[in-house]
C-alpha cells in the first residue's frame, strides 16, 4: 500500500514541494541579479532561498535543470505580461505597439535579471541555449499574430508577416540586451517611444512589400 504524504497545516507534501520550488527559482534570480551567472551555484541558491541544498535537489537533477526551468519561468511571465497589456489596449495600430513595447520594458525593468536570462547575449548559460532559440520561434509567431491583425487584408501565408516578425524579434532583442546592459543610454520614456516608431516604420515598410 502507497505511503500518503503527510498535511501540515492543511497544507499537503505536493503543495509545499511546489512552493519551494517557486522559492528556489525566484531565489536564482536574486542570485543573478547580485553575483551574475558566474555566481549561480546550487548552495548559493539554497542560502538565497533559506532552505538546504537537499532542497534543492528534491526539486532540480542539477544546476542545468534548475537555470532551465528559471529561463522558462520567465519567459511565462514575461509573455502573461505582454499578453495582458496588449488585450486591454486600444484596437489601433499605435495603441497595440505602444502596449507591447512598454509591457516588454517594464517587465525588464522591474525584473533585470530576469530580462537577462532571456535576451539575446546576456546570461548565455549553455543549458538554455536551446530554449532560447525555441522561444525565439515563439516571439516571433506572437509579433506575427499582432502584424495579422494590424493588417488583416494580408493573407495568412504570407512570408513577409514572418519576415518582418523575425526582423523585429531581432532588432528589438539586440536593443533591449544592449539597454538591459546599459551599454544603450536610454531613459524608460524615450526608450519606449523610439522603439514603438521603429516598429511602426517596419509595419509600414511592410505595407509595401
């Protein structure tokens, strides 16, 4: 006969395995923002989170698991956010880029470390590289579905829609690494309102091909 989890406070094994594991992925972040990756070490993640390594292990293989499953929790959030802004904002064209870019921003903003992990260059950790590039494909199905419908009339195979997604995936990916790095001066504001006029100006570039 299985052996049933024990409930402690109404709160069942599963349940705090899964918040400790939140615990932990959250703690990595700290980690990254305050040493970088070279800093990220399973027990620097234990002492972030206030737990024992075993901790740690109980819910990641190894350091790789557990940078992946960080990467991709971020990516969730990241997406919910621009999701979110991009419904509540006005149907036109100015509004959704405005929605998207500012979403993008802010979530960088108030979460470097999580911005670094999935930009471009930054934080390159091999065990991400893969799903980097697969969430890279998802960008750019997401920009495309905003392309569709800011033009409508376009058809759905259409190669310039992907064109001009990946070239703006790209572009702003390389923009948002270099100002997540600071190596682009850019204030919050004039950040956001120059990148929503390059997306426009590729929009209307798109126009005519």
């Amino acid at each position: 006969m299985a052996k049933q989890a024990r409930t402690y406070g109404g709160v069942s094994a599963d349940q705090r395995r899964a918040t400790r594991r939140e615990q932990l992925l959250e703690a990595a972040f700290e980690v990254l923002a305050l040493d970088g990756p070279g800093g990220l070490t399973i027990r620097a993640v234990a002492k972030q989170a206030g737990l024992s390594t075993r901790f740690v292990y109980e819910s990641f293989t190894d350091l790789d698991e557990l940078v992946v499953a960080a990467f991709e929790l971020a990516f969730r959030q990241m997406a919910a956010a621009v999701d979110a802004a991009v419904a509540a904002a006005g149907p036109d064209r100015r509004a959704q880029v405005t929605a998207l870019v500012e979403a993008l921003a802010d979530f960088f903003l108030s979460a470097p470390a999580k911005g670094k992990l999935l930009s471009t260059k930054a934080y390159g950790h091999p065990a991400v590289a893969a799903r980097r590039l697969a969430r890279s494909e998802d960008v750019s199905r997401t920009y495309g579905a905003l392309l569709h419908g800011l033009l409508p009339d376009r058809p759905a195979d259409d190669p310039a829609i992907d064109l001009t997604a990946r070239f703006l995936v790209g572009g702003f990916g390389e923009t948002s690494t270099a100002w997540i790095q600071q190596s682009l001066p850019y204030p919050r504001d004039e950040f956001v309102h120059d990148n929503v006029e390059l997306f426009l100006a590729a929009i209307a570039a798109l126009e005519r091909l």
